[in-house]
C-alpha cells in the first residue's frame, strides 16, 4: 500500500510537473519584430536578444531588419507585425490616414543625425542659399536639418534626398551639397577627410528640442487585447539599455555581430553615440509629437485639417512606461 501511495504521489508530482511547463511555453508570446536603422539606433533590441532579455520575459522574438519606417509600418498594417522598433514622421502619418501603429515607448529622446559641412563652411548660417542632402523628405534627418535652420535663424537653403546616408555622404564629399546630414559610420569618414562636424548630437542636446527619434512601436488593436505582452516589450528593451551601459564589450561585440563592421574606430564611436543618446525611462513628451505634427504640416507631408481633427495622444501611449515606473522596475533597473 505504501508503495502504490508513494507512485501515486510521483505520477501526480510528474503530471504537475508537466502542466506547468506547458503552460510557461504557452505563455511565451512569439513576436515578429522589424526594426531600423542598422546602425547602434537599433542596439537596444539587439541587446535585448543577445542578452537575453526577451526570453526571460518570456517572449520569442524574431529580429529582422526592414529599411525605411514607412515599410515597417505597411507591413505592421497587413498585418506581418504587431511591434517594431521605429518612431517619427511613419508613426504620425500613418495616424492620419487612420492606422493604429502608434508610439509604446521612446529609446533616444534627442535628435542624434549630426550635420556635416565642407571645410570652408564655419558656421550654420553659411548654409544660406546652399544646398544640404538630407536622407529622404520627412525623415528624422529632414526633421533634424529643419530644427538646425529654425535655431539659426536660416533661410534659403534647399534641402535634396539623396535616398539614404551613405548617398548623403557620397554627395557631401563630391562637392554636389555644402552640407549633409551623417550619422556613424559614414560620419567617421567624412572626419577623416576633413570635413566639419557643423553640428553635433552634443548641441542638440543643449537645444533640449521634444523628441521621439526611436522606441518601440505597436499596433494599438494589438495591444489593446494583449497588454501584458506589450508590457514585457518595453521592459525587455530597457534591460537591453541597461546591459548596453553595463557591458561595453557585449555592446561592441552584438554591434560587429549584427552591423557587419569590425572596424574598432567605427564600433568605438557607434557605442559613444549609444551611451550619449539612449534614454534611461521611456515616457514620451506630448510636446515631441505636437512639434513633429507641426513640422509635416508645414512640410505638407500630412493634412493640415485632418491633423486638427486629432488629440497629440491618438500617436501614442505611456500606460506602460508608467506602469513599469509605478512597480518601481526604472528606479530599480538604474
């Protein structure tokens, strides 16, 4: 009797056993993820991957890169994804033509596009009358380069699209533009032949301009339905931050792994951006996306009257941020 008690406790033990651990895999979220750019702007989810972070969250996440912000966010509308790191002038459009991809968490909360001149270009105002290569019409280094006109005072200068930054910097350094906007690691090799970091991410941050320049997007109807796993989302990416200022080398090292470059300059100088612009709590300012609507209006990239029919909060949302901030995980987590 004592041994048939002893095998029925084992096998209810065993059954138990079994239930948990497939409940845990069920409860495991499988996330499709697109992310952009492929520069240390992306270094959070990377992180976030390479350290674990997902998976101790319990989400499965599949990492891949997409280019531009407006296709990651077609493709999150047809459905091929619910999150995606982005932010800027994709997420407001797409509010405006009624999409619900919207901002769940900000990373970098500064303009972090720096702009380069030739050599014989000193000062900002000098731009005056000349032309400057920005990535593409809307982007955030369009964004960025008006920012730097309005704080001058410049006007006249006409702003080309190159297609991209290394097309930008290929312009800058033929002489077609006076001035470019370059992040790393284009921006490394303008320096080395001579041209002039006219302004930099340091300045910007002086400026204190509002800004959402990347962070962790979803679609709403998604999350709406799902909001524990948005949740572990954002948390996941600010333990990836955290590991990025906590350890250098697996910093540099998931850089080389997922940008292709193992030059020590570039990496050394893509980590210093990282550590310089991401932010440590993910609230997003009202005022950073009342700014960049007013910026595509005046662009005429959206609708001035369909942009009026909108309150600033239908292109985001903090609840989680400021539930992770209420649970103490920030505070802790720094």
């Amino acid at each position: 009797m004592i041994v048939r008690a002893v095998s029925i406790i084992v096998l209810v033990l065993i059954a138990g056993f079994l239930n948990l651990g497939a409940s845990s895999a069920a409860t495991v979220a499988k996330i499709k993820f697109p992310y952009s750019p492929m520069s240390w702007n992306s270094l959070p989810w990377w992180m976030a991957k390479e350290a674990g972070h997902f998976e101790k969250n319990g989400l499965s996440v599949d990492l891949f890169y997409e280019g531009a912000s407006s296709v990651i966010v077609q493709a999150m509308l047809a459905g091929e994804a619910n999150f995606a790191g982005l932010a800027g002038p994709a997420v407001v459009s797409n509010v405006i033509s009624g999409g619900d991809v919207i901002q769940i968490a900000a990373v970098v909360k500064t303009f972090t596009v720096p702009m380069f001149s030739a050599p014989h270009i000193k000062e900002v105002a000098q731009l005056k009358g000349q032309k400057v290569a920005v990535s593409r019409f809307g982007s955030i280094s369009h964004i960025a380069a008006q920012n730097i006109f309005q704080k001058a005072g410049v006007t006249g200068a006409t702003v080309l699209q190159s297609g991209g930054t290394p097309e930008s910097a290929a312009m800058l350094m033929s002489g077609a533009v006076a001035a470019a906007m370059v992040p790393p690691p284009q921006s490394i090799m303008l320096k080395e032949n001579g041209f002039r970091e006219l302004v930099s991410v340091k300045q910007f941050r002086q400026w204190n301009i509002p800004v959402v320049e990347n962070g962790v997007a979803a679609r709403r109807s998604f999350i709406d339905k799902n909001p524990d796993v948005a949740k572990r989302m954002v948390r996941a990416a600010f333990e990836g931050i955290k590991t990025i200022y906590d350890n250098k080398g697996l910093a540099k090292k998931t850089l080389a792994k997922y940008t292709k470059v193992n030059d020590e300059k570039i990496l050394e100088e893509s980590y210093r951006f990282s550590v310089e612009a991401l932010s440590k709590e993910g609230s997003m300012p009202q005022e950073a996306f009342a700014a960049l609507v007013e910026q595509l209006v005046s662009q005429k990239s959206i609708d001035e009257a369909a942009s009026k029919k909108l309150p600033l909060t239908a292109y985001f949302d903090n609840r989680f941020v400021n539930e992770l901030e209420k649970e103490g995980f920030f505070k802790k987590l720094w």
